[in-house]
C-alpha cells in the first residue's frame, strides 16, 4: 500500500510536493478506509484542476519513479543521460537535481526509499526499514563518496552488486538483476504500479489481450453497463497472415513500452484476436470486429483489466483522465469498486486524474480523497488537499468547486469575459 510519494523539480513541479494516501480524523464519511496498525489509509485519491494546472504531471512523476527503479541498470548504458525533465522556467531549477520518493507498506513493514538525480547520475538513493516502528537503514548513497553505506540489517551479495552498480543507474535497479533476495520485493512492488493513460486505443487492447484470455468480471461489468455486449471470441492470427500495418501498429506499442531496443521477430508477434459479441434483435448475438468498439468500451476494457488485477494482489492502479470516453457512472462505479471493503478486501488502491466534477457529489467519496492542482504565475504546480480548506459534510462540493471557491479552476469571473464579450 502508497503512504505518501513525494517529489521535486520535474516538469512543472518546481518545489517539493506531497501526494499523501493517510486519512485525515474525517469520520462517518463514505469510504472504507484501508486498516494498517494504528494507521488508516485511503483506497481512493482524486486529483483535479484546471487544464496545464499540472495534474498529468503527479502522474508522470510517479511513472518516472517507477521507470528508473525498474530500467535504470538492465536498459542504460554506460554514456547515457536519465532522460529527467527538470522545471525548464528558470535558470537554476534546470541545474537543480530532481528527488522522488516514496512510503509504503509491505508485507506489514513500513519502507521508505528514495533518490535524487542529476542529468547524468544517480546523486543519493536511500532506503529504510521500520519494522515495528523503529527504523533500520538499510542502506544509503551518497556521490560525494566511493561507496554505498550498508545497514546490518541488509544481507545478500550487497557489496559484489554495489562493484555492479553504475553511477547513471539504482543500486535497487541493479540488487533485483541480480535477483537480490531481500531487495526484490521492493523493486517489485514500484515495478508492478499499473499505470493508464488517455492515449491507449485498439492496438493497446489486442496487445493486452493478445493471449485469448480475458477476467470474466470484465464481461460481467460490461454486460451490466448497458453495453449491449454479452460475449467475447479470440481468433488465432499468424504473423504470416498480419498486415504490415498492424505489424507497425505493434513495433510503436513495443517502443512505447520501452522494448524497442529488442529484436522483435515475426513470430514475437503471434496473438490471439479479440472481437465482441453483441445483442441483436433475433436473440442471435453478432460478433463484431474489434476496430468497430466505441473508443470508450475500448478503453473501459483496458481499465478494467488493471482494475481487477490489483484489487486481486492488492496494488496500485493510477490513472491519467479516469473520466476520458466513460460515461460518470461508470466513473463513479469504478471509484465505488474501491472504496468499498467487500469488493477491495486487499486494499488495493487507485489514484487518478479527473474532470468529472460529478464526483464530488458522490455519496462514495470522502472529503480527504479530493486533492487539487494549481499553478502559480511563474508556472509551477501545487498539490493540495481539500481538507487544507475549511468545508462541511453537507456543503455542495461540486457548486463549490465550480464556483472556484477551492481554487484549481481554468478562469475565475463570468465566462462572457473569458471570450471578451460586453
């Protein structure tokens, strides 16, 4: 489970933000809270603001954080940069090193790991345990030193991994290459963070469900969601028979997903095709191809399969626009999926982007989970929650929203002069 992640000096994000999971003292409100100890946690964090406010940019964050644990030491190479984006709107952020990182619970333990990085290095990284409450380092680093500081409470090949480490990739990057016992389930907890974006379309689906099979509640969810689908088929496609166009279509999904340093060989691409069966008026149903779905079933579909994937371990499902081509129940259905205890017994968790002010009027939605991004006149984002302004359970949070009163609004005043009308 996410506790909090923080980060500095990425894209818009100038100054330090801190996207918190931890539930504010708010009770009687319309979400089951994720029980840790003494702690209570939130299934459900929302994020809105104005278009440009920087919203995207958490996401991007988090996805960054997540890239480098996972690729920095398996894909880079001795010479190469760790492609960060520095806040480019002044002079000294653009020398100024970036900084992530992140709380969580795992396996009941509380961990807190994080680094800072240059353009061409990996300045500090850092990990500590709190088992019981009480911390151990596990370990730390520091560039302005030759070594990496092991704690006593870190075993394995430590010290033969660090002789492997380059200075332009994660000594976590490098301990789970190396299948380093007690490190890999930390890299395996950031690498699994399942991330949605606005962009995904057809060739995303066939790619996701390239293996002929699919979650039969995915089909349950479309059937009641008045889809009018009521079953799937998959077909077998050779690579023979593909046309060079879906070849393509699957080489750009490839190096979207940073496989494109593979070779990718014809028989890579062997796949099982999806196509949807619909009602039809005879009773008979109809399959359709699946380039004839609504963008929206499409990517209901893709949601869907990350959804039920981390409410079955769960993880964390972050979402960029979760409103994008679904209808607001449907928004509102998969915000209820988590933030209900009967359907998230694991405490999975979901963070998302959304202009779906309809939300804010949901019955299922606590105050704590409405968080707002703004930007200042020098273009620098700030994240902050509802519960920093003083509202009531019974005001309209939606009206208030709107009428710019918690701020993270595209203009404030009459719309007419918006457009310079008298």
């Amino acid at each position: 489970m996410l506790i909090r992640f923080g980060v500095e000096n990425h894209l818009s994000i100038r100054d330090r933000q801190e996207f918190s999971f931890v539930a504010s003292s708010l009770k009687g409100e319309g979400a089951d809270l994720i029980r840790w100890g003494n702690q209570r946690l939130l299934p459900v964090a929302l994020v809105y603001g104005a278009n440009a406010s920087g919203k995207s940019n958490l996401i991007s964050a988090l996805s960054y954080f997540q890239e480098t644990v996972t690729y920095s030491h398996s894909r880079g190479r001795p010479d190469s940069n760790l492609s960060r984006v520095p806040f480019r709107l002044d002079a000294e952020s653009r020398q100024k090193p970036s900084v992530f990182d992140i709380d969580f619970v795992l396996s009941g333990t509380r961990f807190h790991f994080g680094y800072s990085i240059s353009d061409r290095e990996v300045l500090e990284e850092w990990l500590f345990a709190f088992p019981s409450g009480k911390k151990q380092t596990w370990y730390m680093r520091n560039s302005n030193k030759k070594h990496i500081h092991f704690g006593k409470n870190l075993r394995g090949r430590s010290k033969v991994i660090e002789s492997l480490t380059r200075p332009n990739s994660l000594f976590l990057s490098a301990a789970a290459q190396n299948s380093h016992k007690q490190l890999t389930p930390i890299y395996n907890f950031i690498s699994d963070i399942l991330f949605h974006t606005p962009e995904e379309g057809e060739t995303d689906a066939l790619y996701s469900f390239r293996d002929g099979k699919i979650d039969h509640r995915i089909m349950e969810f479309l059937k009641n969601a008045d889809t009018g689908i009521v079953d799937c088929h998959f077909e077998e496609v050779e690579s023979g028979k593909r046309s060079a166009e879906l070849v393509a279509d699957f080489i750009q999904l490839f190096k979207k997903h940073k496989l494109g340093s593979q070779q990718l060989k014809p028989e890579d691409l062997n796949y099982k095709r999806i196509s949807l069966a619909h009602a039809t008026k005879s009773g008979k149903p109809n399959h359709l191809e699946f380039s004839l779905e609504s963008t929206g079933t499409i990517r209901l579909m893709l949601l869907l399969k990350s959804i039920f994937k981390a409410l079955d371990r769960g993880s964390l499902v972050v979402i960029d626009e979760l409103d994008a081509s679904l209808h607001t129940y449907l928004t509102e259905g998969i915000v209820a999926i988590f933030n209900s205890r009967r359907t998230n017994p694991k405490g999975a968790q979901l963070l998302a982007t959304t202009h779906d002010t309809n939300l804010l009027s949901s019955h299922n939605l606590r105050r704590d989970q409405i968080w707002f991004a703004e930007k200042d006149n020098f273009g620098a984002t700030t994240f902050y929650p509802l519960t920093d302004i003083r509202t009531r359970n019974t005001d309209n949070l939606e009206k208030g929203y709107l009428q710019g009163r918690f701020g993270a609004v595209p203009f404030r005043g009459p719309i007419d002069a918006l457009f310079g009308v008298d």
